[in-house]
C-alpha cells in the first residue's frame, strides 16, 4: 500500500509539472503571456505538441485523484 501512496504523489506532481510546461512551451513559442493570465477566456491555441502534453498532464492528476479516493476507501 505504501507503493500505491508514493505512485500517487508522482501521478499528481508529474502532472503539475507537465501542464506547467505545457504552458511554458506555449508562451515561449507565442510570447502571449496575457492568455494564460486571463485563463478564463478561451484565447490558447496550443500546437499538437503541448496539447498532447496537456492532455497527459491532466490524465495524470485525474489518475492521481482516482487512486487517492481509492487509499482513502480502502483504508
């Protein structure tokens, strides 16, 4: 169980970091740092790349969720 604790925590900090640079890659290539200030206006346009990342860094923390509602069940 404690094997399920640890993969829990880099499931959610892995994924944090990716979507930081997911978002690192989008404002280095377009220099438009106001869109991801203003993240509630639908103004990103990510390439396949970041969206790819994007996307991993998201299913990595939901997984991280998951598997933390499932410890606590268990437990």
């Amino acid at each position: 169980m404690v094997y399920l604790g640890i993969l829990e925590q880099l499931l959610f900090w892995g994924g944090v970091i990716l979507f930081l640079v997911s978002l690192g890659l989008y404002g280095l290539r377009t220099r438009d740092y106001r869109s991801l200030l203003m993240f509630w206006q639908p103004t990103i346009a990510f390439n396949a790349n970041e969206n790819r990342i994007n996307r991993i860094a998201l299913l990595m923390m939901i997984l991280a969720v998951v598997l933390k509602g499932y410890l606590f069940y268990i437990s």
